[in-house]
C-alpha cells in the first residue's frame, strides 16, 4: 500500500502551512481536499489580512493562498484534489475517492485539518431557496463569479457577517440591512465601520421571525428581540429582498477525528466538538494531529501558524526534525501566536466586555451598535493625549478604536508618522513631529480601511479627504458625486479631485475628494452618481 | 445579470468553454466546469426539487456539498449535488421531486 | 426512589426492552439498566432488520414463527410507534450447484417444522424481484418472512415499557451480580446497588462477563459485522434478501433506503479500538456483493456505514434460559446476529418464564447448560 | 451537573410551541414539535432522536442539524448542550456510489 511520512486532510490555510513544514523537513506529504479547488476558505477571502508581517498582514487571502500553494509545490508536497476522504481507520489507513475509485493509503502520521461548517438558525421559511449560508456566498461570488442575490439581508455582525456583507457590495448586491440578535456588533469595528458608511443599517437585538415567499425568497420581516432572545410582538420590520444570508457561527469539522477514535470534548470557547490536543495540535492518538478551525474556531491567520506547528511535530515525532530544533521552531511560532491572541477579540476575551481600550479610552458605543463612530468617540480618539494632530496640511486621520492585533499602518508609513509599537493590539498613534507626505501608503496598508489622508487647506473654504475605495466602477478624476458620513448619510456634493491606482495599493484604489472644510472630519465616503456599491438609490427611497 | 461580468479585486472570473445544456428539457447555457449550481443561478433558477413529504421547494443553502439542499437529477442520477458537480456540455439536469423527477409537463 | 424492583433487566437492547414491556403489562416493577448512555445501541439498532423464519435452527424456529403469527403483525399499533413491520417473503439468493445444496437444506429442514419455503428458480425469482441479475438461478423463497425497522421496534418498546412505569437507567454496567442467602438479590453498578428477587441478563456479549461473577459461562464470542445504509431511492422491492454465500443480507426500507449487511470473510479477524469501528475494507466488499446481484443499485450513494458485535454462541443459536443454580437469574443473550426477528416472541416468553414459570414456547432446547463437549 | 441517565425523570408536560412546525432536519423534513414529542417519549440523546425519527439520518447525515437538535434536546431537558453527545460519527463522510465504493484500489509505492 502507498505509504506516506504524512497524510494531510484539507488543502486549506491550516492543512497547506502543515504540509509545507513537513514536507521541508524531507517527510513524503499527501494532502488530501475534497473541493475543486485548494486553499479552503483563503480563495473566499478576499479582503486583506490582519496581523502584522509574519502573520502576512495586509495580503489578500487568496493571495496568500497562492503563496502556500506554490511553496507546497516547491517542497514536493503532492496536492490530490477531487479527493474526498472517506474515512480514517484503525493503523492510520485513511480511504480516498479519487474519482471514481477509492484508493487506501497509509501514513505514519496525520494531520487533520477539515476546517469548520457554518452554524445555522431556523425561522419560519429558512428551507426557502434564497436563504443561503454566508459562506454559500462567499463561494458563488470569489470563487465562481456569480452574485448570490440582487437585494441581501445578512444575519450576523461577526466578522463573517461584516466581511461578507462588504463582499456582496463588492460582488455588486445591494445589502438592505445587517441584523444580529446580540445587542452589539460581535466582529472588528473597522470591518463595521466600512459597510456602515456604505450606508448599510445595523440593527442589533433583532433578529428574522419569518422568510416570505413562495417558491423562494422575495422578503424577510425582523423583528426585536428581549433579553432572552425572543422576538417582542409589535417590532416586525419588513425588507423586500431575494436573498437572505446566515452568518452565525462556525462549529468544527471533526467527524474524522471522531470517526478515528480521538478523545473529543465539547468545547464551546473552540465552537463545539473538538478533540483534546496538546499544544501542538496532538490528538490522543500518537502521531494524528489536528490543526486549524477543525480543533477550535479561529481566524486563517492563527490557523496557518497552528498548521506549522502540527507539521513541525509531526516532523519531529518521526525523527527528521531534532528535538532541539523542533523546540526553538515551535517557540517561535508560539511567539507568532501569541501576538495574535491579545486584545480584545482574543480567543480568551470570547464573552467579555470591554468599557476602555488597553490606552484606557472609552470604547465606542455607537460602533457597537450602529456600527460606525459617533462625532463623541472621534473626539476622544483623536484628540487623546498620546497623539498629536495637525490641523493644517495632509495628514493622516485613524479611526481604529479597538484592540486588534494589527500594524501593518506603522511599517508602512516610511516618514514615522504612524506609532503602533512592539504589542500589535495598541491603537496606532499618530505623531505630528514627522511630516506626512500624503503618500498613500498607510491607507493602502490599512486592512480595516480605517486610515484617511485629510487637508484642511486644500482650497480655500475646502478640504481633501483621501480615502480607501474598493468597488467598480473605480471614480474618474473630475467626477461629481455625493459625500457620505460615516453612517452612509449624504452629506453634499463631492468631487474626485484624484484617483490613485498602485500596485503597492494591491487593487485599494485611492480617491481623493474635495468637500467644504465643515467636513473634513465628518465625510468618510463617496457615493457616484450612478453608483456602484450597489447602494444606489435605497437612500432617497428610505428617507 | 447573475454574472459578475467584473470584480473590484478580483478581476474578471475565469470561465470554461460555453456551453450548452438540458434543464427539463429546456436548453440553458452555462460554462464548462463549473457547478451546475451556477450556470442555473446565472439564469436565474431558484428552486432545484421539491421535498418528499412537505413538496417543498429548495434550492443552493451551503454551496459546498455539505448540506445536499441543492440535489438534482443530472442524467438520469437523482441525488446529484449540483453545487460540486462540474457542467458538462449536453448534461439532462431535471427538477427533482423526492426522490425522483419531477413531472414537468404537468 | 427505591431501588428495589421486582425485576432487574441487565442490558436496554430490544430483548431487554421487550422483556420489561411484557414484564410491565403483567404489573411487574421492573427497572432497566443499560450500560452505555444510549437505548438499544448494540446489536438492536446495527443489525438488518430481517424477520425470518426461513434459514433458521429448528431450536430457535418455533419461536420465529409463533412472533410472526402472534406479535408483529400488531406491534406498530401496541406499541404506538411505526415499527415498519413488512411482510412480503425472504429470498435466499444462489448461483451456483453449491448455494443450491446449501439452501436446499435449509429448506427441507424447515419444511419438517412445518415452514412454507420452498425452492424456487431463476425466472420464478425474477418474476418476484425483476432487478436480480441473470446470474441468481435458484433461491429459497418464504412469503411469510419480512422485514422491520430495528431502530424504531427497539426504541417502541422503550417508549412503551417506560410509559409503563419501567425506570430505565443509563451510564449503568453492572459490576456484578451478587447472591444473598443462596438467591440472586443485587445489580452493582458504579453509582447504586439494585435490588431485585429476580434477575435478566440480557447484555449481549456483556452478558459473559456479568454472569462470571455468579460463576456462570456461555460460550460465545464477540463477532465484529459490518452494515451500510443508501440514499432514498424509488421504491423498488419489498422482500427480504439473503445470500446462500453470506456474500450481503438486507431490505429496502419503507423510507426508501436500502440497508444492507455483508461479511468480508474477516469478520472473526477484524481488531477494533474498543469501539465496533468499521474496517476499511468491509462497506467496499458489501457493495461489490450487492452489485453482483443487484446491478441496477451501482449509481445508489451509501450514506453510512457501521459495524457491531454479534454475540456469536458456540452453535450459533440463542441462550434463553433459566439458572436454576442461581435461583432467580434468568438469561436471554448469544443471539448470534438473529435475535431482531424473534425479540418480540423472546421478550413475551421470557416475561412469562420470569413472572409465571413457565412459557408458551418450549426454550428447553435454548438452555444455558446445552452445550456438551466431544464424546 | 444533572443527570439524564434516569430516563423517568420528571421534565414536565409536552406543551406545544408556536414554531413547532418549523423544520429542523432538513433532509428528513422533521419539525421542531415531532423532536420535542419525542424528547417526552423517553429520547434522551441525540442518537436516540436519529434513530426514532430519522432526524440527521438523510443524505447529509445530520451535518445541518446536528448542532440545532442537541440544543433542542439541551433545551427540553433543562442541561446545558455540551453535556450531550453528538451523534455517532460514520463513513462515508459524503455520499459515494455503490460502485465507486466497491472499487476499491490499493495504491501500490
């Protein structure tokens, strides 16, 4: 029977960072996916990364998943694709379809990395066609270039529900609300803060009572729910859409380890049924692993350093890899990790809630309710005592409240105006000493879209606000369109005085607007007159 | 007018061949390789089969082959997870209807 | 809440579950204790769901044929659960001269228990079963066999039994058993000592170990069988199928899925993790079986598959019995992968043999003690 | 942590719901109301409630409403849901057709 050192389930972030380390310590990797296509969810993921350098900040995820891709090539790793396992027995045989055969193999060690399924929740007519799950979404958009829907009414302010909504803008649906049952915004403020100046409207503590429709969906009614979760009779509000998405959780895997004999436990901090590991991913069975969300829900980023360490254990439990090396390899990718699970949306602050940052500022209420920053909470962020602002000339404005680990703004602003410092969750500070140039580069770099270049003294009576825009069609230089606050509000026109493409941009288009001077600090998008981000038209209609 | 014919990051999408294909005898166009799923939602089709006990419409829910919401017959074959199965110039996709075809002349 | 019952039924399989149902119908107190944390978890919900008559041991046919007669034609309605009960024939498939020899057997040897089976050919069995393939050329046929659902019987008699007022108790093993002044008294589990006058032990293999401690053995051995479960499909045919090779047995159920069993040739080999976990080759091996006779099912998709342990006895028939050295231990276990169909008769005549002493059905044969070694 | 190994547990009256006719096992259409009667018909885990009702047993194998029927179960038993265990995990992990199955290859070095 064909042997290999390592049999790797699932080609996404996790299974490929596990195979390449392997397969670099000179173990013969087969990495076994059931999809079409590899790299998991990276393919979906087509915003830019959190994190900072190591952890690939800043890069797109299907961008990242092409670098794994090529480096699992370049190791010998041989990617089988169409390849559904169809169990793992006793001897660590595991049984493959590869088309229409089901071949066996054998490994001395495996690493499961299946990944994770999407929760669900039922309401009246949630078997509709039209109620889809956010990552059906995902996939009909980035991976086959299909909207899933004209009109889109997402459940859900995780940060699938807020990524995804972005991405439905993007894709060119009109997303009519974003609702979620928890009475505040459970993804990153920064990925709430672009939907919200989309003019998408938040309603959290709501949550659907019903999908309406035939034979599919052709609208939805949310209603308020109490404190316990149960719609209060009386708040139903109605939505013509086609499309209903549901982003409300993960839940892992794992029913290969299951199927395989691991102890498992339930775990609900991990999203469900895991099986016990130790630090690096080692089930209860010698030599099979588990990594990524199949061992507990996180994000692509922490899944690709726990791939690594499976892999590096993996090496070292058949001997290519010395204990010692072994020991300092892991220590630096627990370093990696760590780094990753600080701040406030750690896998440890899971359920806590945060009154001050770790600066010791008020959070913003509002970004948790109505998903953007009140006039309040941008005077305490930006006028705190730590950082110095101008008020005249370019510089840049940065509207990133919360602890997230993230600081790819710091190296990429070249002059030392951006601050973020050694721990990545401290808000970026701004230091007026150094002169901004305008170039750009910060907001480019900004995976939140968080960052602004603003100019007081543009023009006489006007101001410049250069801000980050990712829809089609890209604004022309002398266009005329609307400028937006950060709820989406029109707030008068607004005209593009620059638009900026770089490749260092890596496809964040630059658009400068002219706005009155009042609106320096207020206007935050620009909505064209024949608008793109699919918004179009639902504000004059709404108001 | 399901097709993204361009995306801000992304591009244009990478297609097969056009094609063409049987949806209950009516013929549909769609791209070589890619799901069945998606060449029906480019036209616009919702419903993919009816449940056995309820008669209930359902159509895509996951996407990914997980869920089976989105079953098919796909020549002749009932139960075929149209969100993963490849298009192929000349595939007989009918309606299902529990577990078998649904009467489309009816 | 007492832990004295009048009997205490080791094992919540559906012979354990029968039992306490036709115990509690006579208004007996019963309390069931079932060592893992689900009902009817073993052999109950793994097997094929044949109710045969045909293809069994004379020891073990009457009672066969008086639960076809006298219980299942009415167990959906007694027990208020859809057992799914189907009664449209068995078909015991061969190929060849060697099936044939085998079968025919079989078949004279019911035929002298006063069995309506008989042997039939190729186009008999196809004007029967028109999807056999050509190759299938005799069979032994019994209209009076069928099939049920082992999943929702098991669980119907659990329901119904704990309307009765049965306690069933989960998470329980029993330790030992233990006699006080020379009869069987007390059930020790982890948690509790439970008293009764009497006794069942109707664990399947657990029963060998639990009887030890009253010093009392059957000599049977655990036996890893592995099934498999389809899609729905249309509905095609409503006769249980067997094998003369073994090669797969199974019916297609009112659901539509056709649920099918098969040996490997390894299933006294196969190891396991302590759990019945399936083997890697016996679902591929159970589908090249099906599809030799059932050609038109080669596009059905296997949803699932499982294995479990028979309690296989030394001659391959069930221990239904009395201890009268152990005075008021009853056993009812070594069904040796038939038990499903006969678990209805077993549990009335093992109720009647607790509570009044005597059965409808003479057991004597299925005695504890029957077994003798070469002369 | 409360038991449900006593399965004459008192857990009240089966009370019907509003929602009972929503569907929670999607392949095997088996609503809300058929799960809780079964819950009060003595099916304590989740396995039980496969068994007795189909529900996770269709074409997807309960991939969609596993999580949903132990909150359920979790739910009408008044215990928290991690203290049931899901159900059994099988191969195949998706459907595969009898003749592909059967065509078993051993892949040779």
């Amino acid at each position: 029977m064909k042997r290999y050192d390592l049999i790797v389930v699932g080609a996404g972030p996790s299974g490929l960072s596990a195979a390449i380390e392997a397969a670099r310590c000179g173990m013969s990797v087969a990495v076994f996916d059931e999809n079409a296509k590899p790299g998991g969810q990276l393919f979906k993921q087509i915003h830019k990364f959190f994190g900072s350098k190591e952890h690939q900040a800043k890069i797109r995820g299907f961008k990242i998943g092409e670098t794994l891709l090529a480096e699992a090539d370049e190791a010998g790793v041989e990617v089988f694709l169409n390849a559904t396992v169809a169990g793992i027995y006793l001897d660590k045989e595991v049984l493959v379809q590869i088309g229409a055969a089901m071949e066996h193999f054998k490994a001395d060690t495996i690493i499961i990395a299946t990944g994770a399924a999407e929760n669900m929740i039922t309401f009246d007519g949630w078997t509709l066609p039209g109620v889809i799950g956010a990552g059906a979404a995902q996939t009909m958009m980035n991976l086959y270039g299909i909207k899933p829907g004209q009109r889109v009414l997402m459940l859900g302010s995780g940060n699938v529900g807020l990524v995804v909504s972005f991405q439905l803008m993007q894709a060119g649906c009109e997303v009519v609300a974003l609702v979620d049952a928890a009475p505040k915004v459970g993804g990153y403020g920064v990925h709430a803060a672009k939907i919200a100046r989309c003019g998408v409207p938040f309603y959290l503590s709501h949550t659907i009572t019903k999908a309406e429709g035939s034979d599919c969906v052709s609208g939805v009614e949310i209603s308020q729910v109490d404190e316990d979760f149960i719609p209060i009779p009386g708040t139903q509000k109605h939505f013509d859409v086609d499309t209903i998405c549901l982003a409300v959780g993960l839940s892992p895997m794992s029913q290969l380890l299951k199927m395989a004999g691991c102890n498992m436990v339930d775990d609900p901090r991990r999203g469900g049924q895991v099986p016990q590991v130790d630090e690096n991913g080692e089930t209860s069975i010698p030599g099979l692993f588990a990594a990524g969300d199949v061992s507990g829900i996180e994000e692509a980023s922490s899944a690709m350093i726990k791939g690594r360490m499976s892999g590096l254990a993996a090496a070292a439990y058949l001997g290519f890899l010395n204990e010692q090396d072994k020991d300092n390899r892991l220590a630096d990718l627990e370093v990696a990790l760590d780094s990753l699970h600080q701040g406030m949306f750690a896998p440890g602050s899971k359920g806590k809630t945060f009154a001050k940052t770790d600066e010791g500022i008020a959070v913003s209420q509002s970004l948790l309710k109505k998903g953007y920053l009140d006039d309040a909470d941008i005077e305490r962020f930006i006028h705190r005592p730590d950082q110095t602002i101008k008020n005249s000339g370019i510089h840049p404005v940065i509207e990133c409240t919360q602890n997230i680990p993230c600081n790819p703004c710091q190296d990429a602003c070249t002059r030392g105006c951006i601050k973020v410092g050694k721990t990545i969750t401290a808000l970026p500070r701004i230091d007026a000493a150094n002169s901004c140039t305008g170039c750009g580069m910060c907001i480019a770099s900004c995976s939140g879209q968080a960052i602004f270049l603003v100019d007081e003294d543009y023009a006489p009576g006007y101001a410049s606000i250069t801000l980050p825009y990712e829809f089609l069609p890209r604004p022309q230089k002398g266009e005329l369109g609307t400028a937006l606050s950060r709820s989406g509000q029109p707030l008068g026109h607004a005209e593009i005085i620059d638009v900026r493409n770089a490749k260092a941009f890596d496809q964040t288009t630059l658009v400068t607007i002219k706005v009155p001077v009042e609106q320096a600090m207020t206007a935050r998008f620009y909505q064209p007159k024949t608008n793109a981000a699919g918004q179009s038209g639902k504000k004059e209609i709404r108001q | 007018m399901n097709r993204i014919s361009e995306h801000p990051i992304l591009g244009e999408t990478e297609k097969g061949q056009l094609v063409t294909f049987f949806m209950d005898d009516k013929m549909m166009e769609g791209y070589a390789g890619e799901p069945i799923a998606v060449a029906l939602k480019a036209a616009g089709l919702m419903v993919h089969r009816y449940t056995h006990k309820a008669h209930e419409p359902r159509g895509i829910f996951c996407a990914i082959g997980r869920c089976t919401d989105c079953v098919m017959i796909v020549d002749g074959v009932p139960n075929i997870r149209t969100c993963i199965t490849p298009l192929v110039a000349g595939m007989k996709v009918q309606t299902q209807d529990g577990v078998t075809a649904l009467e489309v002349n009816k | 809440m007492s832990k004295y019952n009048d009997v205490i039924i080791i094992g919540g399989g559906i012979i354990g579950n029968a039992t306490a149902y036709y115990l509690a119908k006579k208004g007996l107190s019963v309390t069931v204790l079932e060592a893992s944390k689900d009902i009817g978890i073993g052999g109950s919900s793994r097997n094929g769901g044949g109710v045969r008559q045909s293809g069994r041991d004379t020891r073990e046919l009457p009672l066969a044929m008086w639960g076809i007669k006298n219980l299942w034609p009415g167990l959906s309605e007694e027990l208020g659960v859809d057992v799914e009960y189907t009664q449209k024939g068995n078909l015991r498939l061969g190929k060849t001269a060697a099936h044939q020899k085998i079968l025919q057997g079989l078949t004279d040897k019911a035929v002298s228990c006063g069995l309506d089976v008989r042997m039939i050919n190729g186009d008999e069995i196809r004007a029967i079963n028109p999807y056999l393939s050509d190759e299938v050329t005799c069979a032994s046929w019994c209209p009076t066999d069928g099939h049920a659902n082992p999943l929702t019987a098991t669980l119907g008699y659990y329901k119904k039994a704990r309307e009765l007022g049965v306690r069933f108790i989960t998470e329980s093993p029993c330790f030992e058993l233990r006699k006080i002044k020379g009869v069987i008294r007390q059930v020790v589990t982890p948690d509790a000592i439970y008293e009764a006058d009497k006794v069942l032990v109707a664990a399947g293999f657990d029963s060998r170990k639990i009887l030890a401690t009253v010093g009392i053995d059957v000599p049977m051995m655990p036996l890893k069988m592995e099934c498999l479960v389809t899609e729905a499909e249309p509905p095609m045919f409503l006769q249980m199928l067997g094998t003369a090779d073994a090669d797969f047995y199974g019916h297609q159920s009112k659901h539509g899925s056709f649920v099918f069993g098969g040996s490997s040739g390894f299933e006294h080999l196969n190891k396991d993790n302590g759990s019945p976990i399936s083997s890697s080759i016996g679902a591929s091996c159970t589908c090249r079986g099906i599809i030799k006779y059932f050609p038109a099912l080669a596009d059905a998709k296997i949803v699932r598959a499982w294995a479990g342990w028979l309690d296989d006895c030394a001659d391959h028939v069930p221990v239904i019995s009395p201890v009268e050295e152990v005075p008021g231990l009853y056993i009812a276990c070594a069904f040796s992968g038939h038990g499903f169909g006969i678990a209805p008769a077993v549990g009335y005549n093992v109720a009647e043999m607790i509570a009044d002493g005597h059965s409808t059905i003479d057991l004597s044969a299925l005695r504890y003690d029957r077994f003798k070694p070469k002369q | 942590m409360k038991s449900i190994n006593d399965r004459s547990q008192d857990i009240g009256p089966f009370v019907s719901q509003t929602d009972d006719a929503i569907i929670i096992c999607r392949c095997e259409e088996i609503t809300k109301g058929e799960i809780r009667q079964a819950i009060h018909d003595g099916m304590f885990t989740v396995n039980e409630i496969r068994r007795y009702l189909r529900a996770g047993m269709g074409l997807c194998q309960g991939q969609t409403c596993g999580k949903l029927v132990k909150n359920l179960i979790a739910r009408e038993l008044n215990v928290i849901p991690d203290q049931l265990d899901p159900a059994t995990s099988r191969s195949p992990m998706r459907p595969v057709e009898m003749k592909v199955l059967g065509n078993e290859e051993v892949s040779h070095v």
